[in-house]
C-alpha cells in the first residue's frame, strides 16, 4: 500500500507496511481517502528528529482514528502494534504520535534523524518514505520558534492513495468528500510557507502604479492635514474642463456660446485679478454630462479664439468642493460632490450690457409726479446717458417768457400734444420690437457663422495635425534606416579588421614556420659537418 502527502514543500511518498502493523496502515489510508490530513500542519518540528502532523486542531491534542470519525468517541483510539524487528534505525520512517499506551489517533510523526532509539518499543512504526527525502530534508530545516512550530506555516495540502487492497469500513463512503476541502490559511499573523510576495507575481507596470497611488494618496492627507484640501479622497468633478491661454478680450457668454455646441453648460467662470478684475487667461467650464465634457476635450484642444490658441484639459481643481466645505465644514466633504457638479454660476447684475438704460426717456420731470419745471409745467428734462445711435435726439427745453394763449386753443393744443405722444410711443414701440427682431436674426446668423468658422478651423487644425504625424512618421523611419545602414557599416568594418588580423596571425605563423626550418637545416648541416670532420679525423 502507498500514499502521496503533498505539502507546500513538495511531496512525499510513503509506502505503509500493511503486512506487520495492519490496523495502523488501514487507519492512515482511509484517512487520507476521506481528506482528513487535508489543511493539516507540521505543528511540531525538530531538527534532526521529528517532524509531527495529522491534527486537524493544529494543537497537538486533537485527531481520532477512522474508527472514531466512524462510530464515535468510544472507538477514538486504538492499540498499539509494536513490533521488535522494527526499530528507529533511519530518517524517513512513519510512526504513530500517540499520548500514551493503546492511545493512537490521526497524529503521525516522521523521523528526520537516524538511530532514535529513544523511541523504540514506545512507538507504532507503520511505514516509511520511499520518494522526497529532499522534501523531508527542507521541513527539516524550517526555522522554528521556541515551541518547535516552525515560523512559515508549513501545512498538508493533498493527499491521495496510490494503492488500497483493504475494504472500507462500513459507512466510509458516506465521509468520503466530493471535492478536496478549500485550502485554509492561518489567522495569526503567520505567513503560509508557500506564500510569496505580491511583487513577485504582479507585472511591474501594476506594482509602479499602485506605488503611485499611494504616495498620492500619503501627499492628500498631508494636504489635508495642513488645510490645503477638504479631504484626503476629495476628487474633482470629472465633467469639468480647465481652459488657458485664453485672450483677455474673451468674455464667459463667448466660451458659452462656442462650447454650446457639445451640451448643455451648467457653469462658465473666466478667472480675474481680484483687484483690477482684468482676466487671468484661464477659466473653468462645466457641462451636465461626462460625455459632452470629453467630446469638448477632443473638439477644442489647441482651437483658435480672438487669435489665441487655446489649451483644454480635464480640470483638476476642487475649489467648488472647497466652497461646500466652508459653508458647511465638515459635511461638505467628498459626499457634496454631486451637489458640486451642479454649480452655478452666479451672473453679475451690473455692466454686462455694455451700456446704461436711459431713465424716463423723454419724461419731464413735472409730467409724472409733478417737478421743478417753470410753473409747474415740466420746464426740464431727466437725463440722458449713453444714447444709441438710432435714438432721436434729446428734445430742447421751451424757451421762457411765451405768450398768453386762449384757455380752449389751450385746450386743443394740449389734447393734440397727448393724442401725437401717444402716436410717437406707439411707433416707438414698434420700431423697438422691429429692431429687436432684426439684432436678434442678425446675432443668430453671426453666430451659425461662428460656429461654422469654428468648425472649418478644427478641421484645418485636424489635417495640420494629422500631416505634422505623418511628417514625423516618416523622419522616425528615416532616422531607422539611417540607424540600420550605419549598424550595416559597423559590421562591415568588424568583419575586414577579424579578416586582417586572421591574416596577419596567418602571416605571423608562416614566417615563424619558415625560422624554424631554416634553424633545423642550418642544424642539419652544422652536424653533417662535425660528422665529416670526425671522419677525417679517424682516418
């Protein structure tokens, strides 16, 4: 019989010896077959002689036998099965951890040093591990604390039966999972052995952003710490758009008018110096969606207006969560933001016209609540500012000291005056509402003509651009085939200057050739001669 004990430092194999301790190998394999080891710990673990587990409790005192999960508490245990011939002699035997006499359970230990003899004739001795001494090797090495559990978890995660030939017990099959139990991890501030860092299995990129976001994150609550901001999570209004670079002859109602093409503008403010209250060239628009608010950002990025090109980006400004935050202080927090996009923007009363009405046009000033005319009879006129062009002109006072004139003639005259007053008011009127008519036709056409002048120049900033993208394409691809064609070259030239150095050596080594035969000829000869002369000198 054989079994697999995958642990999170590898797996184990164990070959149990049925024949000699039958009860101890069957009650570990049913074990295994329900899943009981599963999640386990090596809760005890000591260098160079055990390596204890099969606790579920992971205490030490829990763990019965198949028998107890069977039929109860009273069948828990069961007798030990010791045997003479076999005794701790070597690492990697499997015994049973049992609390006393006849008291073995679930609990197993494996030994990790050799000739243990301190537990021979104590122990039930049941198997032994045939593959992962390495593994085996590794647990025992663990670093552990005081108490022998070792400071990384160190846990069973699998097992599985190789080779059962004894039945089951009646009823095992109602404990036998369908599924592995889900892994377990400790609570207690202990990292799982397995475990590996989160830089190590997240791409760079992700590990820099999230690094990003927090030292962003850190910098808003100092911010919010020394009054800079309402809150570390306030964020801007995502339909708002930050515009610069603006003309200082560039009015709110002319970005109003241009950006109504896109949707519907809930806020329009121009900047200004709170002194002078010239414009500071920028300003805030805000749309009543984030669609429209994007569709701007594309559409009217670098756009001419009053010969200035514009710059347009997503705002990133909190100033109108700021003003909930003054008003209501701590409620007007990051929550007020939606009341925030809803901002609007308050017009000014005074000087938008660009002129001043005129008061009591006309009116004398004895003609409608008495006055301080001559006599009583509106010799003066209220005053006048400002008047239009197509205005009549301001009528001249009576010169003073007429005559006297009949009471009815009198009469007549005054009921003719009112009779052409009314007349000249009433033509008045008309004509007001004509001209009314035309200015508001002409506004409306000047306006189709602008927006269509603005339409024609975002096209034409389109194709500049788009020509600027190829002519920078092509110089980036130049650039490439110059960088290839001089790499080319480079390499050419490496290969002459490895050509001419193998010549040289080649040269180097036939010259060397030719000094060594010249050396043994010359050798040759000079013993030739001294033979010669020997001869001579025998003779």
């Amino acid at each position: 019989m054989a079994a697999i004990i995958e642990t999170s430092k590898g797996d184990l194999i164990v070959d149990l010896w049925v024949d000699d301790c039958p009860k101890a190998a069957t009650n570990f394999l049913k074990l295994c077959k329900i899943k009981y080891f599963n999640n386990c710990l090596f809760y005890n673990v000591q260098r160079g002689f055990i390596a204890q587990s099969g606790d579920p409790t992971n205490t030490g005192t829990g763990g019965e036998s198949v028998w107890g999960v069977l039929y109860g508490e009273q069948a828990r245990f069961f007798e030990d099965e010791i045997r003479p011939n076999l005794k701790h002699k070597k690492r990697g035997l499997l015994g049973m951890a049992s609390a006393g006499k006849d008291l073995n359970g679930s609990q197993f230990y494996i030994t990790t040093g050799e000739s243990l003899h301190s537990l021979d004739d104590k122990h039930t001795i049941f198997g032994e591990v045939a593959e992962g001494l390495d593994v085996l090797d590794a647990i025992n090495e663990a670093p552990c604390d005081a108490e022998g559990r070792p400071l990384q978890n160190i846990r069973i995660r699998h097992t599985i039966v190789i080779e059962d030939p004894t039945p089951d017990p009646p009823g095992l099959a109602d404990h036998i999972p369908d599924a592995s139990p889900p892994p377990q991890f400790a609570d207690d501030g202990r990292l799982e052995d397995d475990w590996v860092p989160d830089e190590e299995t997240r791409d760079p990129e992700e590990i820099e952003q999230a690094n990003r976001e927090k030292e962003a994150h850190n910098r808003a609550v100092v911010l919010e710490m020394i009054g800079d901001l309402p809150e570390a999570d306030a964020k801007p209004p995502p339909n708002m758009l930050f515009i610069c670079k603006l003309n200082p002859v560039t009015t709110e109602e002319d970005l109003e008018i241009i950006f109504s093409r896109f949707g519907n503008i809930t806020s329009c403010d121009i900047i200004r110096d709170w002194k002078t209250g010239e414009s500071l060239n920028y300003g805030f628009i805000g749309f009543d969606s984030e669609d429209a608010c994007e569709q701007a950002y594309f559409k009217m990025n670098n756009v001419l207006i009053d010969d200035r090109r514009i710059k347009v980006d997503f705002s990133q400004s909190v100033s109108h969560l700021w003003k909930q935050f003054k008003r209501f202080g701590r409620k007007g927090n990051a929550d007020m933001g939606g009341e925030a996009d809803g901002h609007q923007r308050q017009q000014a009363d005074a000087g938008t016209s660009g002129r001043f009405e005129l008061k009591d046009r006309y009116l004398p000033m004895g003609g409608r609540g008495g006055g301080r005319g001559h006599g009583g009879r509106g010799g003066g006129y209220s005053l006048v500012l400002d008047e239009g062009p197509d205005e009549p002109p301001a009528v001249q006072a009576p010169p003073r000291g007429r005559r006297e004139e009949d009471p009815r003639r009198r009469r007549s005259g005054s009921r003719e005056r009112r009779r052409s007053r009314s007349r000249s008011k009433e033509r008045r009127r008309r004509e007001d509402g004509q001209r009314e008519g035309r200015d508001g036709r002409d506004q409306r056409g000047d306006d189709r003509k602008q927006r269509d002048e603005l339409e024609r120049r975002g096209d034409d900033c389109k194709q500049r651009h788009e020509q600027e993208r190829r002519g920078d394409r092509d110089r980036r691809d130049e650039r490439e085939q110059r960088d290839d064609r001089g790499l080319e070259r480079r390499e050419e030239r490496e290969r002459r200057r490895r050509s001419r150095s193998r010549s040289r050596g080649r040269k180097e080594r036939e010259r060397e050739e030719r000094k060594q035969r010249r050396s043994r000829s010359r050798s040759r000869e000079r013993g030739s001669r001294r033979e010669r002369s020997r001869e001579r000198s025998r003779r």
